[in-house]
C-alpha cells in the first residue's frame, strides 16, 4: 500500500511545518499493516522531528527534500528529564541516548527509509564558522539526523543524506540491518557531523556507500547510552568511497562493550585526514577483523582536527583514571595501498598490549603534502594522551606483540624529508616477524629497521 504525504495536508511549501501530515501517513500506514509513504519528486518538505513505526518503508522519489527544522523545540528529545554529562562536557552522547533526533524509531521492526530524494539536515541552523578550516555548534546537543533503536530487519537504500548538524545515521541496539547506495554528503567543516554510526548492533552491511563528512565516515561504536544491547558483532562493508576530516573508518572510541567479526573491502579513502583507526579508550575489546583491499590517500586537515594523517592506525589507552581499556587481538590488513604524510602507528599499554597483528602486501608511500607540521601522532582523547612530536617512521608501533609483516615495503618520497625517520621502528614489541620487508630510511644516515629490546 501507497500512502502520499500530500493527501494527509503536506504543503511542500518549505515554510509548513509538514510534520503533523508526515506523521499522519506514517501512523495509518503501519496500523494498515505497513507499505510505503512516499513524498513525492519535485517537492521539498519542511518538518520537525517523525517517528517511524513497524513496517512502514519512507520513501523519498528522485527530486524530493525533506529538510530538518531550525527550531530545536521542534525535535524530538529522547533524553528529556535526564542530566548526560558527556553531552555538556563534549556535546557528544557518551553517557545517554542522543539528545535530539530528526528521524526517529524505537522497537519498530522491519522499517525502511528508500529512494533517491534527500534528507537534509539544515547543518547551519545549529552551528557557527570559528576558523577557516572549523565549524562548531552555538549550543549543544545538535541533532541526531536519523537514530533508530532497537529495531530488526531494517534497511536504509540509495538515499541522499546531507547537512547533518551531528552524526547522520546511528542504528544502536539494531538486528539485520541492511545500508545500502547511500550518499552522505556533509560540510567538511562540520565537526561531529559522522556519517554511519553502527553501535551495539548485529549483522551489518554496509553496501556501496559515498561518504564525505567532518567527522568518522563509517564508526563502529558500542556506548555507555546503549549498553543494554550487547556487543557490535558480524559487520561487513564493502565497496564504499570515503573522505573525511577524521578517520574515513573507525572503530572506537566509544568501546564500552566489544567488537568482533567485522570484514572490511573494496573501499577507497581519499582526502581523508585519517584512514582506518581502531581507537580503544573504554573496557570494550577489538577481535576478529579484516582489512583488504584498500587504498588510503590522507593528509593533514588543520591542527584543530584529531588525528595527523595516520594512514593506519592502532591504540588501546585508557579514557581516564576511572578506565582501564580492553584488549585488541587479531586484526588483519591485506592488499592495502597508503599514501599519505604520516606512516602506520601502533600503540599499545603497558600491561595491555596490543596483539595478532598481520600486515601483508602493505604499501605505505609518505611525502609531505600539507602546511601543517609533521612528525607526530595523535594519540587523543585518553588519560594523559596528547599529540606526541615523534618523527615519522613508515611503521611505527609500540607495545605490540605477535606481530606480523609479510611483503610490505615502504617509501620516503619528495624533496621535503627533515620529519621523517626509519622504514620501521619497533620498541616494546614481543615475536615480531618480518618476510621479505622492503623499505629504506628517509636518510641515509638512519638504520632502515630498528627494533628495540622488549622493555615491559
């Protein structure tokens, strides 16, 4: 069954508040068994906050905008009554659900967004320009673009979601759940403005996806708000397109549970501050996931930006004096091709070191090609963590044991070299193989390989 928006007084004026008639077709649809409500092309919505229910597939045709309000009253508020004291630290949703949600669904199975229309957030209602290369909000929290909770056998197709003025898509607590050709396209200069958040959820695709926004693409999380959902488990993503001013693919920070079973393909980063960072900072453990057949193209955004162009990078630290982060164990990285400013960084804890770690047929090109300094790592946010002036290796790790590199090689290339150091530095690192590595130093004064005695 069909249910037109328009029949149930949508104006598609861009000034009505559609809401009221959206939320109409959506509630008569789902008692009526479910179907599609569909805004129709050419038209553009204007609306506050809609709540999807069971077996209703929101359906946006080719030329149709639906736009989030600008009035924050008009949102709904998942967290009404409730103190979150990471959103007023941070503006983030560590400790609750997120604040305010455009799209919204709870305890709704078989649910659908689809169609080639576009869903956009309004981004500049809620936040400012502070510098040429930032953008942050005149209050917090923004809104969540689309959070669906609880919800099974769930899938989001080919639409356009843009301007979102905090994370865009964030499934938590979700079963079988299906992204597919969507295209995210968010103002590089929005922080926090995420594009694909799975958190706590279970058998994940996600399927041919464009991303490009000011914050992680694609960030698998499992946090403190959603705890009641268990692990993040059985994820796949397969040829997507990523450019980000944060890590294009992340897992972390938010790990107050664990993370396992997750393959990872076919995809591209270009432009992108960061490539694949696995960030542990909460209790929660890493195990189980593939990385193969990537290339990586980073540089350095602006020193206000987290993260200093690691094509690859893997940590476990605690998020603070109350925390001790989890353990993160075979992880693998095949076919992958890095050119970027920055080399691969591994840091493990003393006393928690990372391990099982294969890189094969790795490739790391590193030039120069910002302003912006070099020969350093980022090891934020964490208890006592900051940017640490190191200069660059092609392979730096610490603290990480089991480690594997088979026919990886590395390059120095370009005139400007004075930041960057060894083809592989090591310290700390327990049973570290190497087959048939190929990389020299940046200076012929410098050893190629370094490998310090194990010291914890």
């Amino acid at each position: 069954m069909t249910f037109n928006v328009l029949d149930f007084g949508a104006k598609a004026d861009r000034v009505t508040d559609d809401a009221p008639a959206i939320q109409a077709a959506i509630d008569v649809c789902s008692k009526a068994g479910g179907g599609r409500v569909v805004l129709e092309g050419g038209k553009h919505f204007y609306s506050g906050s809609i709540i999807l229910k069971e077996n209703v597939d929101l359906h946006l045709e080719r030329g149709a905008v639906l736009q989030a309000h600008k009035a924050l009253e008009r949102y709904f508020h998942p967290n009404a009554g409730q103190r979150d004291d990471g959103v007023e630290r941070v503006g983030t949703p560590v400790t609750l659900k997120p604040s305010y949600v455009f799209i919204y669904a709870k305890d709704a199975d078989n649910i659908a967004i689809s169609g080639e229309g576009a869903i956009d957030g309004n981004a500049y209602a809620f936040v400012r320009q502070v510098s040429p290369y930032y953008v942050t909000g005149d209050f917090y929290p923004r809104p969540t673009l689309v959070y669906v909770e609880h919800c099974n056998h769930i899938s989001f197709k080919d639409v356009i979601m843009r301007n979102a003025p905090f994370w865009t898509l964030h499934p938590a607590g979700c079963d079988d759940v299906l992204i597919s050709g969507l295209r995210i396209l968010n103002d590089l200069n929005v922080a926090n403005s995420d594009g694909i958040d799975p958190d706590h959820s279970t058998n994940v695709r996600i399927i041919g996806c464009h991303v490009t926004c000011a914050d992680d693409c694609i960030c698998l999380k499992s946090s403190s708000g959603n705890m009641e959902y268990g692990p993040l488990k059985n994820v796949i993503i397969s040829g997507c397109t990523l450019t980000s001013t944060s890590a294009a693919l992340k897992i972390g920070t938010e790990g107050t549970g664990d993370f396992e079973n997750v393959v990872v393909d076919n995809c591209i980063i270009s432009d992108s501050n960061r490539g694949i960072s696995i960030q542990i900072r909460d209790g929660g453990n890493v195990r189980n996931v593939s990385f193969s057949n990537i290339i990586i193209e980073t540089r350095r955004f602006a020193e206000c930006w987290w993260g200093c162009a690691e094509p690859i990078t893997i940590s476990t630290h605690d998020r603070d004096e109350h925390t001790k982060s989890g353990h993160i164990s075979n992880v693998r990285f095949s076919n992958i091709t890095c050119d970027s400013e920055n080399g691969v960084f591994l840091s493990g804890s003393r006393g928690n070191h990372i391990e099982d770690i294969l890189f094969e047929n790795v490739r790391v090109v590193v030039r120069a090609k910002s302003k912006w300094p070099k020969g350093m790592y980022d090891l934020r946010p964490g208890y006592g963590q900051r940017i640490e002036e190191i200069k660059t290796s092609g392979f730096y790790m610490r603290r990480a044991d089991h480690v594997i590199l088979r026919n990886c090689q590395v390059k120095f290339e370009g005139e400007e070299k004075n930041d960057f150091s060894h083809a592989l530095y090591a310290e700390e690192c327990r049973d570290m193989t190497l087959k048939n590595f190929r990389g020299q130093a940046a200076s012929s004064s410098l050893e190629n390989v370094v490998i310090r005695q194990d010291k914890s």
